[in-house]
C-alpha cells in the first residue's frame, strides 16, 4: 500500500543527498516520499521527480550561504550561532511550514536540526523516526566522539566514562538554555516537557536510523534505543554535462592517477588559499591534481598543464580515479571517499569532520591535518606519507568492498514499511 513520508531535514548538501537517495527508493516501491528543507534545495530535490516543501528560515535572510558558512565554520561560536540565531528565532515559522507538510502523511522523518519535528508527530499522532549521518550525534560517553575544539577531551576517557559524563550533562544544560523557544512552543501546544533536542531529545523511541557505514562506530549501551545501523544511503548528486565528463577523461587519460581535491559544498566557500597550497604541494610531489573548486575559487590565471580545476563534478566519477582523495570529511564527502577505495588526507574544519577523520585514521585509510594548519608545505609531507605507505591503499581498498555489500536503502525502506505496517493494524 502507498504511503506519503515526509523527510524533513536542514544544512548543506551533504544533509540532503541521504534523504534523496532514501526517497528515491521508496519511490521505486511505490510510495510517495516528501522532502521538506530550505527553499535552496527545492531545484535539486524536484529534479529528481519528489516532492518538495520550503521550510523557514531562509538562508538568504542572514546574508547568504556564504556569509552563514564562514560564520559556522570559522567563529568559536558556530554552533550557538547556528541554533540561537538560525534556527531558535524562527521555530514557530519552521513549525507552521512542517506542520503544512504533514497535513497528509503517514509518518515523519527528522534529520537532527529539524527541531519542529517531533512536536507535529506528537501533535498529529504520527509515527516519528529520527535519524542521524554521522557517529558523534551519539554523544556516546563509552565511545566518545572527537570535538574539535577541545580535542584534549580523548586523554579523559582513560579515567573512565565520568568526565565525560560531566561534560555532556554541562552541555545539555547550556543547550537547554539556548532552546528556550522550542520549550516555549511545546508548552503552548500543551505538549510535555522533553529533553534538549541536540541531545536526547532528538531521539525517536520508535525508531533511530543511523545512516553511516557499521565500520565507523560499534554500538553501545549509551546508545539511543532501537537505534539501527543502515550504512550510507548513496546518492552523488546532479549528473555531469557530457562535455565535462569528456574533459576528465581527456585529462585522465594523459597521465598517472592525480591527486583530487575537494571541500563538499560548504567548507569549499571558505577556501581561501587552500586551493594555491594545493597546486604547490602536487608540483613540489611531482604528481598531477584534480581540484574540485566550486563556483567562485581564487586560482592563478594559468594553470599548468598537470592541474586541472573543475567547479563541479560527481564525487563517484573522480575519486576512484584518484592516487589520493583530499577533502574536509563533511559526513557526504567522506561516505564518497571511503566508497571510492582510495587514500585520504583528510583536513577538517569544525563540527562532526574531526571526529570523521579520527574515524577514518582508526581503519588505516586516512591521515589528517587540520584545515587551519595547512600550508604547502604540511600538505606535501602529509601527501608523501600517505603515498609512500601502500597500508593505506590496502585499507581503503578492503573498506570500500565492505562498504559495497552495505544496503542502507532496502533497510531503512524495511523498517519504515514495517512500522507502517504496525500502525495500520493498530488504527
């Protein structure tokens, strides 16, 4: 029997793709998925024949998508930013656009940013399934994730789960702080208390789908129940131009597997000098590089013939060509890269990339360095380790087989289906 899903999910690309990949399938099995984001996503979403619902704030009314990535990647203060200022002043605007959306479904998909979510299930009486991309959304005090900012926080574990404890409950309360607005709501609604919603709140009791690869993280008892790994529902995105696949192939094919470079499509907005430390570091290799710049890079006017720059291509149609793959571990990127089976060299900005690439380091495909101490120089030397250490292919080689027997979509389209299932002999 159809169904209406509606998947309501906020951020960059990389929180899109998974949701089209999962819609997608469910089409093919004759449901009628709804994806509800930020107006910017509506054109790569409706391309893909699903339905689509704008869902406020808008990005635009904070200066551009530019000016919110610098400001969330580069303050010290990006994730206060991003819920007291983005998200906190507009709950009940998102919360009347969500709710506009569930009027005729049949049960509600929320990414961790989708704040309103929960209050529309409870409200409807809709079966609620949360999900999240990446392993730090755990919180898991028994296998803690690397915070960026305070990465001296690992040396802590050794004391056991305590400290860790500690630091997440101070956490919790400085986020309940700054969701005063979502209490505000659910209190208007006549809805009960519940716990922070970057926190445990944000956790479906019905149903937690965890859309990453198994080989990142090993479930434990701290974690949220009836949580489910799935692996990394794949989808790469708009397809190429076939003049552009065509340059690519031209240029692979005169000469040795190049280096690729990549940023995702919000870390590649504050590039800065990344892209010349780059072509410094593959001329000072003597190897051929691939950058994969976006719309607005900063490049020398001539370059040489063993750099090619691209705005845009599919991650699969270039990281598998690649000797080594470069990129900031946006959880969209990094489930691309470790697909592809090639080394990485990893240099994380902020939120859940430094514990992606701790991850990645853990399985023997990747070294790291963070964006901000990249030079050329550090660049070079990274690359030249990671190239001259045939474990490191190996690695990636026998992860990306792993990752290939992985079926993200047929489990979570099961598990759907079978709470549907169960809803409709209850009702």
């Amino acid at each position: 029997m159809s169904q209406r899903i509606l998947f309501a999910t906020y951020g960059s690309l990389g929180d899109l793709h998974p949701y089209i990949a999962l819609a997608l399938a469910l089409k093919q099995r004759g449901h009628q998925p709804v994806i509800a984001s930020f107006g910017i996503h509506r054109a790569a979403v409706e391309a893909e024949g699903i339905a689509f619902t704008a869902l406020r704030p808008e990005i635009e009314q904070f200066g551009g998508v530019s000016d919110v990535v610098r400001r969330l990647f580069l303050s010290h203060d990006g994730p206060a930013y991003m819920v007291k200022k983005i998200f906190m002043p507009h709950i009940r605007a998102s919360y009347e656009d969500l709710d506009s959306a569930a009027a005729h479904c049949d049960l509600i998909v929320t990414h961790p940013l989708s704040f309103a979510g929960p209050l529309i299930a409870q409200k409807r009486g809709l079966p609620w399934v949360s999900s999240i991309l990446s392993p730090m959304s755990l919180m898991s005090c028994i296998e803690p994730p690397l915070i960026g900012p305070a990465p001296w926080m690992k040396s802590l574990r050794k004391l056991g789960v305590t400290p860790y404890r500690m630091v997440f409950n101070l956490a919790r309360t400085i986020g309940r702080r700054w969701e005063q607005p979502l209490h505000a709501l659910r209190a208007e609604l006549n809805l009960p208390p519940a716990p922070p919603a970057q926190f445990e709140g944000q956790f479906s009791p019905l149903l937690n789908l965890a859309l990453f690869s198994p080989l990142l993280a090993t479930p434990q008892i701290d974690w949220p129940v009836n949580t489910v790994l799935c692996g990394f529902p794949h989808y790469d995105g708009a397809k190429a131009a076939p003049e552009l696949l065509a340059r690519l192939q031209r240029f692979l094919d005169a000469g040795e597997p190049p280096l690729v470079f990549g940023l995702g499509s919000s870390a590649v907005m504050i590039a800065g000098d990344f892209w010349h430390h780059a072509i410094s570091a593959a001329q000072t290799l003597g190897r051929r590089a691939i950058l994969l710049t976006g719309a607005t890079p900063s490049l020398p006017e001539n370059l040489p013939p063993t750099i090619a720059a691209f705005e845009y291509l599919p991650y699969s149609a270039v990281f598998p060509h690649a000797c080594a793959v470069i990129h900031q571990a946006g959880i969209g990127t990094f489930a691309q890269a470790l697909a592809a089976g090639r080394p990485q060299l990893i240099v994380p900005v902020a939120f859940d990339q430094p514990d992606n690439a701790e991850r990645a380091a853990k399985l023997g495909v990747a070294r790291a360095l963070p964006f901000r101490k990249v030079t050329p120089a550090r660049l070079s030397g990274e690359l030249k380790q990671l190239l001259d250490d045939n474990h490191y292919a190996c690695n990636a080689s026998e992860v990306a087989a792993k990752i290939r027997q992985e079926d993200a979509m047929l489990i979570v389209c099961e598990r759907l289906e079978a709470l549907l299932t169960q809803r409709g002999d209850t009702t």
